[in-house]
C-alpha cells in the first residue's frame, strides 16, 4: 500500500494506491484554517515577554532536559505569581 498527498492553498488530495497500482481510495479534504490561529502570536509575544522581565532573561541549565525543566518551572512561577496578583 502506498499513500500519496498533494497539498494545495485551501485542500488536500489524498489517494491510497495498492501494490499492483490501483487507487484503492481518492479524497479530497479542506486545510485548516490557520489564520485564526495566527492572531494568538501577538498573545504568546506579551506573555513571553512579561516572564522575561519578571524572572529573567538567562537559562542557566547546560543540558537539554534541565533547560526544559528550568524554563517549565519559570512558567509555573509565573502563573503563580498571576494568581496571587488576582
């Protein structure tokens, strides 16, 4: 079985093809309608923004793993500090 996508601005064309050639199944689907999803960036911009002026700009961690947890204590950090704050 083989799968082969052709991606275009507003649809998909899916087909399924067997070994011997034959298309098995043809669809064709809408894409997702990322523009409302782009208007939330300005959002995750500010957000960003005030952890980095609160706790700080640097990670300190050398490791990937302790990178990650450093910056995911930051933002618990955070949602604490904005849940006293209310």
């Amino acid at each position: 079985m083989y799968l082969g996508i052709d991606i275009h601005k507003r649809y998909s064309q899916v087909a399924v093809m067997n070994d011997a050639g034959e298309i098995v199944e043809e669809v064709r689907v809408e894409n997702a309608n990322l523009d409302d999803r782009y208007a939330q960036r300005s959002m995750t911009e500010t957000v960003n923004s005030a952890v980095k002026r609160s706790l700080g700009y640097a990670v300190r961690a050398r490791t990937w793993y302790r990178e990650f947890r450093e910056i995911a204590l930051m933002c618990v950090v955070y949602n604490i500090k904005q849940a006293i704050k209310q």
